[in-house]
C-alpha cells in the first residue's frame, strides 16, 4: 500500500471536491481552509501551468467564470481567455473570489451559510501556487488529491507530470499526494518517475473495457468514476481485486452512504460540511 492510503483503513472518508466550493470560491486557499476546519479527511483540486511555467491550482481551461479577467481592460483583447495563455504575474491580477459572491452557486450566500464576515476574505482570493498548498498541506498534515488537468495542445504537457513530481519532492509531500487524471499517460509517467506516489484513473462517461486489467496494466493504486456511471457492484469487485475506489461528485447523503457501505475509501464532495455532520449524528 502507498503511503497515502496508510491513513485511510476504513471506508466513507470524505474529500472536499475543489475544497470547500459550496462556501467558498473553488480552488483557492480559503477553499482549502474550508474544507480542513469543515470536517473533510482530504481535498481534490485540479492542477495547471502558467504560460510562464508555473504550476497553479484552476479547474477550466478558460478563466471568465471564476475571475473577473472580462472586466480587465487589459486582457480584453485576449478571449478566450485561456489559462495556459497567461503568466503567473498576470493570473495573480486576478479576482478568483468575488464571482462566488454574485453567483452565488450553491445558494449558501441566499441561506446565510457564508456568513457576511467572511465575504471580504472571499473577495480577496488569487489563483494559488502549487507550491504553497503543498506547503499548507504539509504544514496541517492534511492529504490532497491532486488532478493533473490534460495539458494536450500545450507547451506544458510533455512537462506537468515531472513538474509536479519535482514539486512534491521539494516540499516532502509525497505521503499526502494523491494523482489522478482523465489523461491516463500522465499516470504510466508518474510510475515512470516515481513508483511511491500514489495514482487514481479518473473516468466519466463509461468504464473501460476489461477493466480490472486496464487498472492492472497502468499499476494504479486506485479508480475514480463518477458516481452516475457506478453500482455497489462494481465496487466490491475492485476493492476484493485490491483496487481502492473513491466516487465523486457525491452531493446526497445517502448516496455518499450507499457508496460507503459498498467499500468506497472515499466520497468527493461538494457539501464536506454536510457529510460530516451528517457522519457524527
């Protein structure tokens, strides 16, 4: 077993999916904060890389739905905006946070569970560095499920998988790492680098074919397919086969229940809070 799942012997252990996104901005610190101080054993947030090479934690390729970069008159002339188009310096010109209070996407701002103190902290919210949620990550000794975002197309993608490694080398995170992607070529190099870091294949749509043995010959250490397209079934299956399965997007509780009780290591979450009161009632 990995070192990552050393901590996780149980089942039902829940992940807050981007952190805490249902009260605060998705991807950001005060997301990860969220998600540590709300009940959750472990975050996902997704990984990207600058224009000018650096690593940074945004789930789009495009940045208009969760920056205010529309309303920058210097990057007017640059839609689509993609992410992989800008440098750190001018990400971090950026408002990552304010959107989450006109959007309000989850309703909580309505209902009054992002209390009025912590907007001016949300609005005050950048794109972050890799480096630093690693660093906080270890600091909390709080595990982090890392999603390598498909690079293909850009400069970054025959680069991501050694950068971040390289990261997690750096800041002594490796046994709180977890690496999952939908591009399953970045998980063959992360075992090509380094066969300690713990890796998970996301999927979507459909299961692949034989899967069992799809799982075996990447050497993963575990499977993540949307919940949707996923039974108990499946799961008893690949957990008796040693495969570790976590579900994600749980938002029911009794959803995130069925998949506990089927052997799921983890739920992703939208609603960690919830499922955690939940879980101690």
């Amino acid at each position: 077993m990995k070192p990552f799942f050393e901590r996780f012997s149980g089942t039902g252990y829940i992940c807050a999916h981007r952190g805490a996104r249902s009260i605060a901005p998705e991807n950001t610190l005060m997301a990860l904060e969220k998600a540590r101080n709300g009940g959750a054993d472990l975050w996902e947030t997704d990984v990207q890389v600058t224009a000018d090479g650096e690593l940074v934690l945004f789930h789009d390729y495009t940045l208009e739905r969760t920056t205010d970069v529309a309303g920058c008159p210097e990057f007017v002339d640059r839609r689509p905006w993609n992410l992989a188009d800008f440098t750190l310096a001018e990400l971090q010109q950026l408002d990552a946070g304010s959107w989450f209070l006109q959007a309000d996407p989850f309703g909580t701002i309505a209902t009054g569970e992002v209390p009025e103190g912590d907007f001016s902290t949300i609005s005050k919210q950048r794109i972050p560095l890799l480096r630093d949620v690693l660093d906080d990550c270890r600091k909390y000794d709080f595990p982090v499920n890392l999603e390598i975002k498909d690079q293909t197309g850009t400069a970054a993608d025959v680069t991501i998988v050694e950068q971040i490694l390289n990261l997690i080398k750096t800041t002594a995170t490796e046994h709180l790492v977890l690496l999952s992607s939908f591009n399953h070529n970045y998980l063959r190099q992360v075992k090509q680098f380094n066969r300690t870091i713990a890796t998970a294949v996301l999927v979507e749509k459909k299961h692949p074919q034989d899967l069992l043995r799809y799982l075996c010959d990447l050497d993963v250490d575990a499977y993540h397919p949307d919940q949707l397209i996923t039974a108990a079934t499946l799961v008893h299956q690949l957990t008796a086969a040693g495969i570790v399965v976590n579900l994600w997007t749980v938002n029911d509780i009794e959803r995130a229940q069925y998949f506990a009780a089927a052997g799921a290591t983890f739920i992703c979450t939208d609603w960690p809070q919830r499922l955690f009161v939940a879980s101690h009632s």
